[in-house]
C-alpha cells in the first residue's frame, strides 16, 4: 500500500508540473527537438525560480491558497526539481526528470469508457503539413485538449491565433488522462504519444479543421530511448 501511494503522489506531483510549464521540456524531448528543448529547459527553469521566490515571501500556503503542511510540500517540490543554475549536468537532470514524469503522467492513464470528441487549437509551426483524408500521423509529444474546445495554450495568450482545428474522435479503451474542475471550469483531457488517421478535413471562417481518429499509443519505451541518445548528445 505504501508503495502504492508512493506511486499515486509521483503522478499527482509530474501531472501538475506538465499541466503548468514542464510541457515544454516533455514534448521537446519526446519530439526529439534539441533547439525547443534547450529553450524549454531555460523557460521552466526561469518559471519555477520566479515560483519559489513568490512562495518564499508570500509564504507557500498564501501563494497555491493551501494549508501550511501541503504548502510546504509544493514548495519542496519545487525547489527539488529546479537546481541554482543551468549547465550540461543540469541539463541532463532536467531530461531524466522529463522521463520520469513522461512515465508517470503515462501510467495515470486509464481506458476511455464512452467514445469522445476532443478538441486542439494549434499554431502553424505545429500544425500537421498538407493534411488529407486517410493521411496516417504521429503525435510523439502529450496532447493536451478540451472537451469544450479552446484558446491556444487554453488562453494564457490571448494574442496567439489558431492555424488549425482538431477535432479528435478517441475510442473505447484509448488511454486518457482527466483533470477536472480546473480554474477554466472544462475539463482537460490528456493523451499520450499517438498515431491518428485523418479522417475529414474542412473549412471554417477562423481556420482549417482537420478531423483525426485514434489508431493506436505510440511505443512509450521505443521513444524515449530513440530521443534519449539524441538530446544526450
């Protein structure tokens, strides 16, 4: 039992780091992006350093609206995770600490029960390139989406226009992840590594929409050690 929750604590801890900033470290390592994920590196470490000094003096149950006790652990949580500065050795920490959460965000999962629609809004530079029907694509990142549809980034910047639509038709028994009652009041749902057909692709007065169906999980294992000798070195 011990175990158990030991376990269950990782994954809450790994799926609130992913849904905050850390994102940009775990899909520019499993894209094997190197440019993205030297910039991802800096930007979570920059994010997480200016965290700590807020939790710091505003005291960390006043900064997350938490008991002291909880506070505390978020606090040490993050000062674990973020080192003094960034360097090669660092760099490295920050990758393996990308794996481990990659694993633990993975195995939170559970099956689909009811067939859904999921929808992601997505900029130019990650939008599919000259989609057609029956076009088969891998998604190696975490996908973040909503049930309700939303802005890029679920609107942190306003500024940033969709290039194109999903409409994401995931089946029965498909892996997903639920983070519920967030502060935008819809549910987030996750999704890991996957291959998609495209199933339509349409018009509309804001942009393209390309409707996708499930195929299958990509190979968790075989990413992360294809990406791994490519970001090491």
């Amino acid at each position: 039992m011990k175990r158990l929750f030991q376990s269950t604590m990782l994954m809450k801890e790994s799926i609130r780091f992913f849904t905050g900033a850390d994102f940009l470290v775990i899909n520019a390592f499993l894209w094997g992006n190197k440019i993205d994920l030297e910039r991802g590196i800096e930007a979570v470490h920059g994010n997480n350093v200016g965290i700590i000094r807020e939790a710091v003096e505003m005291t960390p149950e006043v900064r997350w609206g938490v008991s002291k006790e909880e506070g505390q652990k978020l606090l040490d949580s993050y000062r674990r995770r973020t080192p003094d500065e960034i360097n090669e050795l660092t760099k490295s920490a920050f990758i393996e600490t990308a794996i481990s959460d990659i694993y633990n965000i993975c195995n939170a999962m559970q099956p689909a029960e009811n067939e859904i629609i999921l929808h992601r809004n997505v900029v130019e530079e990650y939008a599919i390139q000259n989609p057609t029907i029956g076009k088969e694509v891998d998604f190696k990142g975490i996908t973040s989406t909503s049930t309700t549809g939303q802005k890029i980034d679920y609107g942190k910047n306003d500024f940033l226009i969709a290039f194109q639509k999903y409409e994401i038709k995931v089946s029965v028994g498909t892996p997903i992840l639920v983070v519920e009652n967030d502060y935008r009041q819809e549910n987030e749902v996750i999704l890991p590594p996957m291959q998609y057909r495209i199933s339509n692709v349409r018009d509309s007065k804001e942009c393209k929409i390309v409707e996708l169906e499930t195929i299958r999980p990509l190979d968790v294992d075989s990413l992360i050690k294809a990406t791994r000798v490519l970001c090491l070195t």
